[in-house]
DNA sequence: GCCCAGGTGCGGC
DNA sequence: GCCGCACATGGG
C-alpha cells in the first residue's frame, strides 16, 4: 500500500498531507493514515472502526483478481509495477458527485479550493490537535450559503438539484450501484429521466469508480486521452486520433462511448487502477519515457 | 496578454 | 448528431 501515490493521484480531494500523516475524514470521522513496516497505522476521532477503515481503503478488493490471471500488455504491466500499492478508494457517494460536478474544466488546486470554500461553513472535526471540516451531506448543502466569487457558476445550481434529488430519493446511489456497468453510466448520462445535470460521461465514469464498485469504469479527460494516445494508440479509432490533434481535445459522446468500449474491453475490471496509474503517470513522469 | 486547467449544457445548423 | 461557444478564475 502506497498511500503517497493513493492520495496524490488526484481521485480523492480535501485530504492534506501534515508530519507524515495523511489527514481528512472517513464518513464522520476525522482520520489519519500513514504506514510503517508494511502496515496501515489508524488515528481517528471519533474512533473509527476496523471495518470502516477497511471499506474506505478497499482492503477486499485484490487487484490480482481483477486481472483474472491474465497480464494485459507490456506498458501496462511496467505502469502498475511504477504505481504499485496505489489502491482505488471508496469514496462517499454524494461527496464524490459533489467534487467532480464541481471539477469540469477545473484545475485540481482550483477544485480542492472550492470544496474548502463550500465546507467552511460546516462543522469541524479534530483529531489529534489538527481540525479540517465536512462537507455539507446532501439536505445540509440545501442550507449551506453560496461560496462568493468561488469559480462555481452554473455548477451551484447542478449541486443544488443533485441535493434535492437526493432529498426526495429521485437519485439513488445504491440502486445504480446494483446496475451492470453500462446501464449504470447510461442511466446517469443518456436517459433523460434519470440524467443528472453537470454529470457527462467523464463525471459519471468517476462517480462509478469512486463510489459505486464499478472497477471497470474508466473517466477520460485531457490527461488520460493524451496518454491513451501516446501509450494505447490502437484503442483509439482513426477518425478520432485525427480529430484530437486537430482541434482541441472535445469528445462528443458517442466518440467518448466508442473509445470507453475499446478500453473496457481491453483492461477489463482493472480499467479504473490503470486509469488512476496513467493519469498519475501522464501528470508527474517526464514526457518521452515510459515509465516514472 | 494568452493559454491552460480531471467537461458540460445549450442553441445553431 | 456534430460544432462552437459560454462558463469563472488563477497560475505559468
């Protein structure tokens, strides 16, 4: 377990690094993490169980299943040797529509940001002398006063209907959550009566893969299209390539379908974990060699 | 100044 | 369906 490369690989938000520790909160609880000799060390106020903690960290979860036995590719296998003990988090449901809603076209600093400005009114939590504060749950956020000049434009008002939709269970996480992959995403994405305002097909790959055990689920932005271009040429059809070097870096849907299929296929149920090593890859590797 | 940042909704063809 | 644009702001 690598938790520099967990936390640092931007899936998660609000947690900072203080004195070797990594600090923010596990559902109600303020917590903090680090390891030594090969082993998770918990702090956390109110104390948190085992079993909560191991839910956070997916410590179920073997990434050797997922493989199914099978290795994948050669730049695959390298990326997961560089990123080894980086693990995919399960994050709560509603803080995770919340962050990515917030995140489009956002740089992570600037998302981080804006998620303080909107936690700063709610109640803080302590644990060891250090505080950091929750983020507002769904009917709390309804009575949360809007952030001034905080980049949130049209978003507050898709954070505001997610809440209310959330408020009176039109929007149920956990019965998504019991969807296959793909009626899942087209549910949050596709159907008109059961879209979510400001979740496109990269925020609703997020949502599955942070939240609702959906290890397939591969969200693709600037980074990952970049570096499935570089490194995964072949899952990216022709006419698409061509149109990414040729203007900007939009995909429309159907294009962003096309490819998510290609990817899905190919990595299978470890989609998410590579995703996250790629991104992390893409961000911090030097450009030009293959691995960090 | 100008470009880019974990994209998405909308109105125009 | 696809295209072009608005959206808000800060850092390089």
């Amino acid at each position: 377990m690598n938790l520099d490369f967990t936390f640092e690989s931007g899936q998660i938000f609000q947690w900072r690094k203080a004195d070797g520790w990594w600090l923010g909160i596990v559902g109600t609880h303020a917590t903090m993490l680090r390891t030594e000799d090969g082993s998770l060390l918990v702090r956390s106020n109110p104390e948190a169980s085992e079993e909560r903690i191991k839910e956070f960290m997916c410590l179920n979860v073997r990434y050797d299943d997922l493989a199914g036995g099978r290795s994948v590719d050669e730049f695959t296998s390298s990326l997961l040797q560089d990123y080894r003990g980086l693990r995919i988090l399960k994050q709560d449901p509603w803080s995770c529509l919340m962050s990515y809603i917030v995140s489009a076209s956002l740089s992570i600093r600037a998302i981080d940001r804006v998620l303080g400005s909107i936690a700063s009114s709610c109640r803080e939590l302590n644990v060891d002398g250090l505080s950091l504060r929750e983020l507002p749950g769904p009917s709390d956020f309804l009575n949360v006063r809007r952030p001034r000049k905080r980049y949130l434009g049209r978003k507050w008002s898709y954070l505001r209907q997610a809440a209310r939709d959330i408020d009176d269970g039109t929007l149920d996480f956990d019965e998504i959550r019991s969807l296959p992959y793909d009626v899942a995403w087209s549910s949050l994405v596709i159907a008109k009566e059961s879209h979510v305002m400001g979740v496109g097909p990269k925020v609703a790959d997020c949502l599955l893969l942070f939240s609702l055990d959906k290890p397939e689920a591969f969200p693709m932005d600037r980074w990952i299209m970049r570096g499935l271009q570089r490194h995964y040429g072949w899952l990216v059809p022709e006419r698409i390539a061509t149109k990414l070097r040729n203007e900007g870096e939009a995909l429309t849907v159907r294009e962003y379908e096309a490819v998510s299929q290609n990817v899905r296929s190919h990595f299978g149920k470890l989609g998410g974990l590579v995703q996250e090593c790629l991104f992390l890859h893409m961000r911090t590797a030097r450009p030009g060699r293959p691995s960090a």
